[in-house]
C-alpha cells in the first residue's frame, strides 16, 4: 500500500479516537486546510495533474515507506486523502480495500477488485478532490 495510505488512516483516525476531531465534521471534510497547518505539499497554484504526479511518484517498496514517514506533511496528506475516501466510499470498503491489499500484497490488484478503480483513475479522483480544496480554501481567504 503507498505510504499516504498507510499513514493517512493512521493520522485520522488516531485523532478521532483522541477526540481531536470528529469524523465527518467541521473543519475536517470542509475546504479549510487551516486544520492542516498548512503542512501540504503543493498550494492553490498546482494543477490537478501536478497533484496526479505527486501520488505517482508514491511506489510501494521499502526504501519509500522509510522516505514517507520522514515527511510529516505526508501523514496530514493521508488523512486529507481518507476524508475523500470515506466520503466517496464505505468505512467496510476501505476495510475491504486494506485486507485485499495486506493479502494479496498487489495495490492495484486490490484497488481494482474492491472499488473497481486502477490507480490512475483513483489518483485523478484525488487530484482533483486535492486541486479543490486548494481552490476553495484560496476563495474564502
């Protein structure tokens, strides 16, 4: 699994259990990436399809994960990433989506066969959702 993935459920739900932040509520699932500390990469400046490269560039080998974890900002990615999910899915499909892939140790496989997605479709979907907040977040400021 990319390393947002990993981290990113982690970061999110560790602060929904600590109580930190309610799932599904204000700010997180709004546009105000001040919840973030603003600790993404990226700003109102990039494309979608410079966010698509970014999540490209994720591969799923060890000296990556290693790398990933020495960025903070990629946990407050990953959990930016899991609210789309969760949004867009079901908390038992991104469970499904886990245990296919810890299983099969083949992301892709795993991503095509319980949400019927490749990983370009599912990293546009992101790009995109990750171009709107920044977008939005721009607006209001």
């Amino acid at each position: 699994m990319p390393c947002w993935f990993v981290e990113g459920q982690a970061n999110l739900l560790g602060k929904v259990i600590s109580g930190s932040v309610e799932l599904g509520a204000e700010p997180y699932g709004s546009s105000d990436l001040s919840r973030t500390g603003r600790e993404l990469p990226g700003d109102e400046s990039w494309s979608v399809e410079q966010w698509e490269e970014l999540l490209d560039g994720y591969t799923y080998d060890q000296e990556e994960m290693q790398h990933c974890t020495e960025e903070s900002w990629n946990y407050i990615l990953g959990a930016v990433l899991f609210e789309y999910l969760y949004g867009h899915y079901s908390m038992w499909d991104i469970h499904l989506l886990t245990v296919a892939a810890a299983e099969s140790k083949d992301w892709e496989l795993a991503l095509q066969d319980t949400l019927g997605l490749s990983v370009g479709e599912l990293h546009r979907d992101l790009a995109t959702h990750l171009y709107g907040l920044f977008q939005e977040y721009q607006a209001e400021n």
